[in-house]
C-alpha cells in the first residue's frame, strides 16, 4: 500500500511539499514499479476518479478501470 500524506492546501507547511507522490502525478507508481519490478505496460488500474484515470495515462499504464458508480468529476 503506498499512500501520500500531502495536500497542496494543507494546514501544515511540511504537507504540502511532495507534490510528485499526489495523482495525477506518477511518484508512487514509479516506487512501485522499483520495489515490485512491475511493467507497467502490462498493468492495470483500478481507480475511482477521473484523476486515477490521468494517472495511469501519465505512468503510461495501458489498462484502466473505473467503476460505472465512481464520481467523473
């Protein structure tokens, strides 16, 4: 499980650095692929927002799910 704590509008000043682990960008599917030798090519991605989609597109993760109920916006 790989989870980021930042938050660009974060209280805390120290929260809002790290922006390359927060989706859309790929950070931590890059720590990911290194810690599991994964290929992402022959990847899937279940998400449950459009910015999980974005995500995988940028990672360059061909296969994607969103769920029929998820939130698009």
């Amino acid at each position: 499980i790989y989870f980021s704590p930042y938050f660009k509008s974060s209280n805390h000043h120290k929260y809002r650095l790290n922006k390359k682990l927060r989706k859309p960008n790929i950070g931590m599917i890059l720590q990911a692929k290194k810690d599991f030798k994964i290929i992402l090519k022959k990847s899937i991605l279940i998400g449950d927002s459009m910015t999980d989609m974005q995500t995988a597109i940028n990672a360059g993760i061909k296969h994607k799910i969103l769920p029929f109920n998820c939130k698009l916006i």
